[in-house]
C-alpha cells in the first residue's frame, strides 16, 4: 500500500499569505492602471505595493524579495519627486 505523498512530507506553509495577496493584487492593479497610461496613479500602486512587498520579504527573511522591491520602491519615490519637482 502507498502512502499519500503529500503526508509523508512536512509542507510548511509562509504566514502572512493574506497580507502577500493583498499586495499582489495591488501590484496587477498597478500594471493595469500603467496600461491604460494612467499616471500618476500607477506610479503610487507601484510604489505601495513594492513597499508591501519589502515588508512580506522581511517576515519571512527572504533577501531576494527585500533588495527586489526595496529597489523598486526606491525607483518609483525618485520618478515621482521628479515629477513633482518640474
């Protein structure tokens, strides 16, 4: 008799996950919103959503996420003080 794969193996599943698809759906409303060529706004979906995503990546100690997002959120802040600057 086999036993189910799935019980033999110990699946650990990330907390957070609600507050990870929050930031995802956030995240293809922006790229919607950038389609449509509707700017500003989708500069600070962006901008909020990257910045979700640093904090998922600092709960669960992912470093590829942080520096990932962190840059992006930086990337997008520039644009949008050099928007406001001129």
């Amino acid at each position: 008799m086999t036993k189910n794969t799935l019980e033999t193996k110990d699946i650990q599943v990330k907390p957070y996950q609600p507050l990870a698809w929050l930031f995802t759906a956030t995240l293809i409303g922006a790229a919607t919103m950038a389609a449509f060529n509707m700017y500003p706004w989708y500069s600070y979906a962006f901008t909020v959503s990257n910045l979700g995503w640093v904090v998922i990546g600092i709960l669960w100690k992912e470093k590829s996420l942080i520096v990932l997002n962190a840059g992006l959120t930086i990337i997008y802040i520039i644009g949008l003080i050099s928007d406001w600057i001129n």
